[in-house]
C-alpha cells in the first residue's frame, strides 16, 4: 500500500481578527481552515504582545526587569523599547494603576496613559484594566474612546464584569474584544454569545480560555485549548475566534521565580518556563502571546514563523 | 480510535462466570478497555479467542520494552491524539547522550551526572531514564569498551551507531541487557535487522525527512518479523523544527486514526541535534533544546535523546512531561486528613490546606524546609487548589468543621486557633460560626508559613 499524508477535511475554519488600524500598522490573527501547515498552509504567523505597565510595577521579577529599568516610569518608553529593542510585534498596556487597591487612577489618567503610548509606538495594543470588576469597564471605556478607530484589543470581557458595557466601548470606537473564560469550554460558548448579542462579529472577538502555567496546571489547558480549536474547525460558530494566551502566568510559579541553587540560576529556569507555557499553548492552536522576556518572546517568535512556512 | 468496551464484550464468553474478579463480562471488558486489568485473568478464553483480543486490545502504538529486570522502561503504548480523550501512556524517556571517545574520568562523572539527577514535584521523584551512548569515535573497540562500562550503570541503554560492525562489537558485550539499536537506515537495515534478531533487541529505524521511505523500511522490518521498532523521522532545528513537527504529527495519526501497520511504533526524537554546529553559547544552546524538547513532547515524541544536563533546562522538561502525562480521569489528589511535622504535642499550632496534590506537596516542602512544628489539616477539595475550591465552594466552613470532627484534632491540642491559606480569606468567618475555632488568615504563600507558626501562633 501508498504512503499518502493524512489531511482532513475540517468543515468550519478560524475567523480572522485584524487588531491595528488608523495609526497603527494591522497584524492578523487567525484565520486558518486547517490544524497543521502540512494540511493547508497556515494564514498567519503567530503573534507576540510585549506587556507594558501603567506603573513601575514592583513585584516584576529580577530577570524582566533589569531590561525595562530605566524606562518604568513612563509607558510610553516602555512600549517603544519593547517595540525597538525587542522586536514585538504588538504592545500589551495593562491599567493596572487604575486599580482600587493599587493608585486608584480615573479613567481619565488612563486614557492619557493610552494616549501616550499611542504617540510611542506604531503597532496595534492591547489594553488591559486592573481586574477589577467594578472599575474595569469605565476605565476600558475611557481608554477606547481615546484609542478611537486603532482596533486595540480590550482586555477582557468576562462573566464577572459588566461585559455589556465593554462590548458597548469597542462596537462605538472600533475596537475588538478579549473574551475570557476560566478554563470552561462552556462557559467560553456562552460568553462568545451574549458579546455577539452585543453587537460584535467573529472578526471582533478574540478568546482567552486561560493559560494555566507549566507545572500549575497545563494540563487543563491544553485540553481546553485543543478541544476550543477542534471545535473551531468543525464548525462550532461560537468557538471559532482566535484565541490568546496569558503567558505571563508561567512568571507566577516558583520554578520561574524562586531562588534555589539545587535548581540553578534564575536567569535562565525564569525565560524557558515561559517559553515552554506559551510554546504548548500555540502547539494547541493559540494565536497571541501576552508575554514578558525579551528572550522568550524572540524564541517563541522564531519557532512559531517557521510552523506558517 | 481507542478500543471500546462494546467492541471488547463482543468478543469475550459473556457467562458471566465472575472468576475474573468482575461480577460480570461487560464490567470486566470495560476494565479491559480502559487498561485497568489484565486479559489473562479470563480464564474461560480458548487460546484462539485470547489472540483475537489481544489483536483488539493492542494499543495503537507498540509498547516496547527497553532494558531488563530493573533496567526495564516501557516506550509508546499510546492509543489517542489528545490525552483528554484517555491518557497518554508511558512517559516519554529522557535518554542522554555520552560518547565513546571521552577520557575515562570525564566518562564515568557524565554517568554519575545522568544517574543522579533528580527533581521532586508533587511527591513524585522526576528522574532521567537512559544512556545512548554515541560511536563518536567512529572505532570499533571503543564504543565495545564503552558499552562494556555502561553494563555497571542502572539505567537502560541506547547504543548509536550506523555501522554494523561497530554494532555487532557492542551487542556482543551488552547484546543480553536488551539495548536499543540505533540504528537501522536506507544503507545498512540489511545487517542491523539481522543483528536485531540475533540478539532480541528493539531497533530505531531512522529515516530522515521521508515518511514514504520510513514507511517502506518499516515494512522491511516487519516482514523480518521484528515486532519492536521505533521510527525516528529525524529533528530539525532552526527552520527545519516546522518539518519535524509535521512528520510527527503525520506518523501520529497514521498510527491512530489509519491503524497504519508501518506507522503503530513509538516515535524518537533528538532534540540533542541543537548542539551540533552551534554557532550560539552553550547558554542559548541549552534554551534550544529544551524549547525543542518541551515542542516534541507535547506532539507525540515517545521517547528522546538529550544532550545537556544542565538541570536548569532539565527541570521545564520534566515538568511538562509529568505534566502532559497525568491521567486526566483521576485528580491529583492526596489523602485527606490530619498531618504531622516535626515535634508535636498538645500546645502545637494547627494550620489548613486542601488535597490538591501541587499545593499539599508544596505546603509539605515548605512546613519541612523552615523547619516546622505542628498539625496540618487536609481538606477534601476533590483534588483542587486553595483558590479554585475557594471559587468553587469545596472550601467551605461546613467541610473544615466536619474535617475538625473526623480528624479528632480536638482531642489531641488544646487550642481552638487555626491558620488557613491567605488566599482562604474569603470563607474565613464561615468556618470560624461552623468549627467555633478561631481563624487566622496566615500569608498567600506557604513558604512564609513557617515563620508565620513559629511567630503568631
Ligand atoms: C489550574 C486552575 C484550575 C484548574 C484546577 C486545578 C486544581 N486541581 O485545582 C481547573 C481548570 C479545574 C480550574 C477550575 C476553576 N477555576 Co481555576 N485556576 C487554576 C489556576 C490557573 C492555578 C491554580 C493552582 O494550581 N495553583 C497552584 C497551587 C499550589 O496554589 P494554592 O493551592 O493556592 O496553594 C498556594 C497558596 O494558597 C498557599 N497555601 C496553600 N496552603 C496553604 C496553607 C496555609 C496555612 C498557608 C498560610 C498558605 C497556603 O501556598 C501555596 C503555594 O503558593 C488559578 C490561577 C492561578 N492561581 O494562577 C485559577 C483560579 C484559581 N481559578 C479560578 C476560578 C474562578 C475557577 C472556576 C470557578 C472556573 C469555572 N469556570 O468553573 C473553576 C472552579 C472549579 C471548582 N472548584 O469546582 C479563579 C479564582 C478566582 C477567585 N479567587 O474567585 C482563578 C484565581 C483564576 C482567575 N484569575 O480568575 N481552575
Ligand atoms: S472470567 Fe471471563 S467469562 Fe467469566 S465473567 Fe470474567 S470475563 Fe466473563
């Protein structure tokens, strides 16, 4: 008998999410028909967006923050030497000031902050809130009427939070939308729902299905990842957005952090354990990467342009 | 697709005789199908019948065994694409690599490095498994010399060399141990399939980059009757690691959706490619290969030859593959119940975690490295996180107070006070109106726990 490649037929395919408009040069996100690039060449490479902080952020691990130390203070140097420096291809602006507990900042200050940044660099941006969900949808508000028209990425819509009310922002100011559920396949479903309810398309919603990091549960992940991304490609119209991966999370477990000589330096456990939680994500089909290392961020960049070859 | 218990019922005598230890056919083939008991204790099966299930129940990858007696490690045996629809089977190996033309004191400390390392998570002791040991030298005697050393070491043996002759030398020292034979390519599968069946060992078929080819070599072998074969596609680094992928996906679903007879082996993967002509440091070299590494265990790499021993690249590696690995039908879970540290008596501070098995284990590590005295309740969360059961009510004042009942912890201190997780907090009065102990909401991480005892307590 031949050997012939085993290809299928997948009857549904990946919408496809432009992020960057106006100002801003646009990145793709998704897209695809296919699960592997020997099945169908794969639209669009994978994407990195380089975290950024309203604030000098003081819990950022040693590794990250001995490259951002000299620009903290101002986000938009920030962003611009993440851009410059470190080649990513997106910036991801997390309001984290605008906390309650943290400098309580209106959202009249965040939106000087979006603006900013927008003045710094010419890639699209994610904005993200504090995570809290009184706060979180007046400030993504203000933000987006300041980024009006630049297709930013608003992070997040989810259960917890007046998500109508942000669904709202982005469908008046021309921006998409991060839909974020807690390693739930239903829940995800049902989120996708009420946002398309709202007012927004496939093409303005992006799902973050949560990246539990390596070692702290990526196993859950991966199920919920895989199983997300299969349904896409059988025609689940609820489940076929592009998904994105909080990367950053893999900094949260101490084999990332934690001094310990039986375990060797830092430097080097903190940069592949976030490369290893966002490398698995993207083998499970993710398409954006919120990350923190410049030195992750370049590998995972480099691996995932050779997967759409 | 895995084997159903319908497809296993069908075949078995449907008495329902009981002697398997099932009160019936279709419990016991349902055991059978999700790999849980041994088709042997069947006793009503003529010897016909027993192969015909067997043929049935044979995974879709080969499990193969390498090594002997307690040399022994089992390879492939997978039946699913996803391990949510079962599990994945057999951990993938870490097999290091050690060549024939070291000097001898640099030999036997790489030996001693690859036997000794460990890494502890969740009260699991993550160990490397094997020695491929590479015919670098390209002489005969020396890799024979070699392998003769390694018959000391505990671990399973992997010998790399393309040349029969160099082949033939080593198996006649270690050809008992069951070794790997890597391996057999386009030029030379004549005299290694020989040698494979001479000496009973399994064999690594290595064709890079044409899985037409592999496919037909595979066949070769087979038609020989060698049963135990592992395809190595070949791996690619740099641009070339999007080929390796697509070869071991392909293979994959050749061998579990196609029931491919070529393809139904365990795959190898060699991420140690990355240190070949590295134009980078050692540092960056290291990164590579585990980033190449963590890439083929999540697609279906069965087992792997590494270079680097750095344990800062081997602990990520590790990780994800116990991580890849759990059975997702049962939680990782710990006993739950009362726990003991250090020197206790009636005065000694109580504290609270969950069963999760990540957080008890880490609570432990920490309780033991700070040194600690006292009692450690453990919550029955199902197996989930101080925060997940806080979210999902496991964690609740109901179930500390019947844990304090059961555990007879009153019995045994006279304090009513208890710490719980910071991350607890929330459920903090609900236990204090349902245990009527007091309750100090301790710090978010454990490893503050211990001084948070001996301080505040
Ligand atoms: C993996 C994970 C899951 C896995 C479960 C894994 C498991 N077996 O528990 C799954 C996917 C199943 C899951 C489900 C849910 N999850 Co979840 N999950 C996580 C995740 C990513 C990691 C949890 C983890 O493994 N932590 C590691 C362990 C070791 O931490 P730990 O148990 O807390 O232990 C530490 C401390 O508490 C402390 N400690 C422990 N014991 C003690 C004892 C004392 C005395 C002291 C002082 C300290 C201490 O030290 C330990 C080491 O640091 C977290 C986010 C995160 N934290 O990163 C979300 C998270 C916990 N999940 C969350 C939610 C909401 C849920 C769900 C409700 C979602 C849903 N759709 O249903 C469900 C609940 C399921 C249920 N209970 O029925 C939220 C909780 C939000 C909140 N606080 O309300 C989180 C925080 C995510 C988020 N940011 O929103 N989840
Ligand atoms: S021993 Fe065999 S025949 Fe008897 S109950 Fe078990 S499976 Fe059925």
């Amino acid at each position: 008998e031949e050997f012939s490649p085993p290809i299928h037929e997948y009857p549904g395919s990946v919408a496809e999410v432009q992020l960057g408009a106006g100002s801003r040069k646009p990145v793709f996100l998704g897209g695809q028909n296919a699960l592997y690039r020997f099945e169908e060449p794969q639209p669009n490479p994978p994407v990195v967006t380089f975290d950024v902080f309203d604030i000098p952020m003081p819990g950022l691990p040693k590794p990250i923050r001995e490259h951002f130390e000299d620009v903290m203070e101002h986000p938009g140097d920030w962003a611009k030497k993440a851009v410059k420096d470190f080649g990513a291809n997106m910036v991801t602006i997390h309001l984290i000031g605008t906390g309650p507990k943290v400098m309580d900042k209106t959202p009249q200050q965040a939106a000087a902050d979006i603006e900013e940044v927008l003045q710094a660099v010419d890639v699209p941006l994610v904005i993200g809130g504090s995570g809290d969900p009184q706060k979180d949808p007046i400030v993504l508000e203000a933000a987006a009427a300041a980024a009006e028209d630049e297709r930013c990425l608003l992070a997040s819509a989810n259960m917890d939070l007046d998500y109508k009310k942000v669904a709202k922002a982005a469908v008046d100011y021309n921006h998409a939308v991060l839909s974020w559920a807690i390693t739930d396949i239903n829940m995800q479903k049902t989120l996708n729902k009420y946002l398309m309810k709202e007012g927004l398309t496939q093409n303005d919603i992006v799902m973050d299905p949560t990246t539990c990091a390596l070692g702290y549960g990526i196993e859950f992940s991966i199920d919920v990842i895989t199983r997300t991304r299969l349904a896409a490609l059988k025609g689940d119209t609820d489940l076929q957005m592009p998904m994105s991966s909080g990367t950053t999370n893999a900094w949260g477990s101490r084999e990332a952090w934690m001094k310990k000589e039986e375990w060797g330096p830092t430097e080097y456990r903190g940069p592949i354990w976030e490369i290893v939680t966002g490398l698995t994500m993207m083998l499970c089909g993710v398409d954006i990467f919120m990350m923190l290392h410049p030195q992750s961020v370049k590998m995972l960049r480099e691996i995932g342009e050779t997967f759409t070859k | 697709m895995a084997v159903t218990a319908m497809d296993v019922y069908r075949l078995l005598p449907k008495t329902n005789c009981a002697k398997c230890g099932e009160a019936s056919c279709m419990a016991f083939a349902t055991k059978l199908s999700e790999k849980e008991t041994d088709l042997e204790l069947c006793t009503q099966l003529s010897a016909n019948e027993a192969d015909k299930l067997a043929d049935v129940l044979a995974p879709a990858v080969r499990e193969i065994m390498i090594g002997k007696g307690n040399k022994a490690m089992m390879v492939g045996g997978d039946e699913v694409l996803y391990r949510y629809e079962l599990t994945y089977y057999n951990p993938t190996p870490l097999v290091i690599d050690i060549s024939d033309d070291m000097d001898p004191a640099e030999f036997e400390e790489r030996v001693k490095k690859i036997e000794g390392t460990e890494f502890e998570r969740t009260g699991e002791l993550l160990t490397l498994d094997a020695i491929a040991l590479r015919n670098k030298s390209g002489d005969v005697s020396k890799f024979k010399e070699a392998a003769e050393k390694l018959k000391s070491s505990k671990l399973a043996l992997v010998l790399c060399s393309f040349d029969p002759e160099a082949m033939k030398a080593a198996l006649e020292a270690v050809g008992d141990e069951r070794p790997l034979i890597y391996g057999a390519t386009e030029n030379n599968i004549e005299e290694m399939a020989a040698l494979a069946l001479e000496y009973n060992c399994p064999i690594a078929l290595f064709v890079p980059n044409d899985l037409e080819k592999m496919k037909e070599l595979s066949r070769i072998l087979r038609t020989k009757g060698i049963k135990d074969i592992i395809l190595d596609p070949g791996t690619f680094v740099n641009d070339g690691i999007g080929d390796t992928l697509d070869n071991f996906v392909m293979m994959r679903r050749l061998a579990v959706e196609e029931r491919d007879d070529d393809f139904r082996f365990p795959i190898l993967g060699v991420p140690a490619i990355a240190w070949l002509d590295n134009g980078e440091d050692d540092i960056n070299t290291a990164i590579k290969e585990a980033t190449i590494a963590a890439t083929l265990m999540d697609k279906y790499a069965d087992m792997m030859i590494i270079h680097g021993t750095e344990i800062w690249e081997l602990i990520p590696v590790l990780t994800l593959r116990q991580s890849v690995y759990t059975d997702p039908r049962k939680p990782q879970a710990v006993d739950p119940g009362l726990y003991e540290f250090g020197e206790i008596n009636e005065d000694s501070p109580v504290a609270l975690t969950t069963n999760f098995a990540l957080t008890y284990y880490t609570v432990e590590g920490d309780l033991k490295a700070g040194k600690a005295n006292g009692y450690l309740l453990v919550l029955d969360t199902e197996g989930r996180a101080v925060d997940v059961s806080v979210a999902g009510s496991q964690f609740n004042g109901k179930a500390v107070a019947d844990l304090i009942k059961e555990t007879g912890i009153e019995d045994k201190v006279k304090t009513r006070k208890m710490v719980i997780p910071g991350l607890g907090a929330p459920v903090s009065g609900e236990i204090e109106d349902e245990s009527g102990w007091e309750i100090l909401v301790g710090p978010r991480d454990s490893s503050a726990l211990a001084d948070f005892l001996r301080e505040k307590m």
